[in-house]
C-alpha cells in the first residue's frame, strides 16, 4: 500500500473503506451493516489513526535506509 501515491489518505480513511466499516467501530460513523463480521470488531479514534499514520510514516520499505 505504501508504494501507492495516495497511501496516507487510504491509510487515514481505511475505517470508511470496505471492508473495514463491518468491523471498525468509530464515534459519529455508523454501523455499516448488522451482518455479522468476519474479524472482531474494534473501536479506534481519529486521534489514534493520526498517531498510527505518523508512525507507519517513519517506517522504511524492505530494502530502504
């Protein structure tokens, strides 16, 4: 996913991109679907993507320095 131009916006939005609505839980989005998910649900805040992204940003591909 990193070698795509548009990483970060997927990496802050995945909780809105399928699948990822059936099983991310976020305040003020609601539930995509009452179909039973097929990984277990989890809540995350907009705060704990930002700081997730800010973290996956200082990581390296393989083969990188």
């Amino acid at each position: 996913m990193v070698k795509a131009d548009d990483w970060r916006e997927r990496f802050d939005s995945f909780y809105a991109r399928r699948p990822h609505p059936v099983f991310v839980r976020m305040a003020g989005y609601d539930k995509w679907s009452d179909a039973d998910p097929y990984y277990p649900p989890f809540t995350i805040t907009v705060e704990e993507i930002k700081l997730i992204s800010i973290y996956v940003a200082t990581l390296s591909l393989p083969g990188e320095k």
